[in-house]
C-alpha cells in the first residue's frame, strides 16, 4: 500500500483535490508524467464566468458552477496563504454582446431570461456599453455581468502543487499504463512499477477515456483543441471580459489580452495554425480595435476534456475505489474548488454540499 488515495494527473484537478484530501489527513500521491499543469489547466484563459456561458433555463451544470464561484474568493485565500503565490484573482466582471443585427434580439431575450433569475445582469445598449468600456467595437448591444472574475492559470498551476506538498501530498513523475481492482484496493501500473491505494482519483483531462481499466467509452471524452494568442498593449483595452458571438477576450489588468479560443477535434494534434492565429486576430480586432496596434507576443494550443453532453464526469468510476473528475471542457478552471471539494467529501465519506448524479460516469455507460 503506497498511500490512501493515488492521483492520476497532475493537471488543476488532479492537484486541487489532491490538497484537499491532503488537507483532510489522507495521504496521497499524485502521479503526473510530466510537470503538474502542463497541459490544458496552463493553456485555459482563467475565465471565472458561470453566467456567461448559462442557457436560458437553469440546469444542475449552473448550480454546480455556481457553488464552485461561491468557493473561489475563500479558496484562492487560502491558497494564496499557504503557498506563497499570488495567482490574480480578479472580479472584473464580464459582457455577452453581440455584433450582428440579427442576434440583438435573442441577446437580449436571453439576459431578461438569466436576470428573472435573480442572476446580477443587465442589459445595455450600443451606447451604454460603450460607456462601460470606451475601446469596444461596434457592438450592438450587449449583457453586463459585474461580478465575473478571472484568474492567472499559470500561477494557479504553480501554486496549487506547492500548497497541496505542503499538506502532504507527494508527486511522483511516472506513466500510469493502466489500472484494474485487486485484492488490495485498485492497482495502478506505471512504467516505474505498480502502486496500490484503496482509493485511486483519475483525474487525466483530455487523455482519461484512453486508460486501460476505467471502464469509460472510448469516446466519452475527447480532446478538443483550442488555439489562444496573447497580445499587449501598454493598458488593456477594457476592464472586462468580453464574449461576442466569436469568442472572447481576457484584458489583464498589465496591458496582455489573451483571446480565443478555436474549438477543433483534430485528435491529439498541438498546433498553432495560420487559420487558427487569422481567426484568434479578427476576434480580438473586432471587439477591440484597438487590439490592431498591439503587440503579438504568444501563441498555443491545449486539448479540452470534451463530452458529447458539456458535463463534467465527477464520481464513482467502475472498479470499486476509483472516482472520477475529467470531463471539465471549458470550464475546468471555475469548476476546480467545486470539484475538489465534493469529490473530497465523497471519498473521505461524508456528503458532498452538491449533487453530483447528472455528472455521474453511469450516464455515459448507459449511453
């Protein structure tokens, strides 16, 4: 028995409940082939937006984004607290707009929908918008979040393996090649040899419905690649977020715009395209023309853990032991505190503060 609980990835996920189970007084070891963060969780944008993406009815997905937005003020505290790095929580607030006529009126149809819900949004014309943020194009009108937020993705990913080793947690480099139940727990094979745990949390990203023995549909989940370029300016542009009917940008608050993001099934292909960069160039110039004169000073690609349904799979996997927590897509960086904790609260047998049966993995094996 190497520990109580074996992590299977060292990406936001794997490592935000790695620390908490650490937290909880459970050892634990995080296997991770690389360096923690390496893939999608340091190539997301950090957006903290549960209402911008929202549909017009609220969903189990809106509630569970919800609670997990409710964690993240108190969870970056004390992440920021015992690790030492700051990681740029910021409520920046955020815009749905549009720049086509005719998508005006579905727009706004959809944010009185999103307000009778008690929802802090609010509609603004062409104008209004525009005196919220001067440097925006010619949007046509457009809903206002105030208390969306963003985060540094990559001083996430450095601060959250320091705090959960600090806690307890050991992390191992090794290549897990498969897993299956033994009379010991679940036994994970790697290229360094096989540990066993009682509990074992796969927490593989893109890469999780390819591990021999974890019983998941060899498409439940799959890599969806997104392209992303930073830019600079000598202040941002704006102050929030903004999604249009393109995209999105990310002003930082240093003068980078991060924009994106392509949304590609071209297997497990990184790439920055020449499609990808012209595509990325027009979002960001057209909601920010004045992105135009801005410096281009990164580029990238990440895969996202896709499902078919835009639900993450979050529970009890097949062989008895295994939990899962994959399947994020776009939104596993706001879903981190949310997914930690429940799983946390489930593993160490208590009961998670949300429901997690419309992200259980039966609902694809069922399929």
């Amino acid at each position: 028995m190497t520990a109580d609980v074996i992590v299977i990835g060292g990406g936001i996920h794997g490592c935000a409940v790695a620390w908490e189970l650490a937290l909880r007084g459970r050892s634990v070891t995080v296997l991770e082939r690389s360096v923690p963060g390496a893939e999608a969780s340091s190539a997301a944008g950090g957006i903290l937006g549960p209402n911008l993406e929202a549909g017009p009815a609220p969903t189990p997905f809106d509630a569970f984004a919800t609670y997990s937005m409710v964690l993240y003020p108190e969870w970056v505290a004390r992440l920021e607290e015992q690790s030492g790095v700051s990681v740029g929580f910021d409520r920046c607030g955020g815009m749905l707009t549009t720049f086509r006529p005719d998508g005006l009126a579905e727009l706004q149809a959809h944010g009185e929908q999103i307000s009778g819900r008690g929802v802090p949004a609010y509609w603004k014309s062409a104008s209004e918008l525009r005196e919220l943020e001067p440097a925006l194009g010619e949007a046509l009108g457009g809903i206002h979040f105030p208390n969306e937020a963003q985060i540094e993705p990559r001083a996430l990913m450095r601060a959250l393996p320091i705090a959960a080793r600090r806690a307890g947690a050991e992390f191992v480099t090794d290549t897990v090649h498969g897993i299956e139940s033994g009379p010991g727990g679940i036994e994970v094979q790697c290229a360094g040899g096989a540990r066993t745990a009682p509990s074992v949390v796969l927490a593989a990203g893109a890469w999780s419905a390819t591990m021999p023995g974890v019983g998941l549909p060899a498409d439940s989940v799959k890599p969806a690649r997104g392209q992303m370029i930073s830019l600079r300016l000598p202040e941002p542009p704006c102050r929030a977020i903004v999604f249009s009917d393109r995209g999105y940008i990310v002003p930082r608050r240093d003068g980078r715009v991060l924009t994106g993001s392509t949304l590609e099934f071209v297997g497990f292909r990184k790439a920055v395209t020449a499609s990808g960069l012209r595509e990325m160039l027009d979002l960001g110039m057209e909601i920010a023309p004045a992105m135009a004169e801005a410096e281009l000073i990164e580029s990238w690609s990440g895969f996202r853990p896709y499902t078919d349904d835009h639900l993450p799979i979050l529970g009890r996997g097949g062989p008895d032991g295994l939990w899962l927590s994959t399947g994020h897509y776009r939104n596993g960086i706001l879903l981190a505190p949310g997914s930690a904790m429940a799983l946390a609260d489930e593993i160490t047998g208590g009961e998670a503060a949300v429901d997690l049966a419309p992200f259980s993995p039966e609902r694809l094996r069922a399929s």
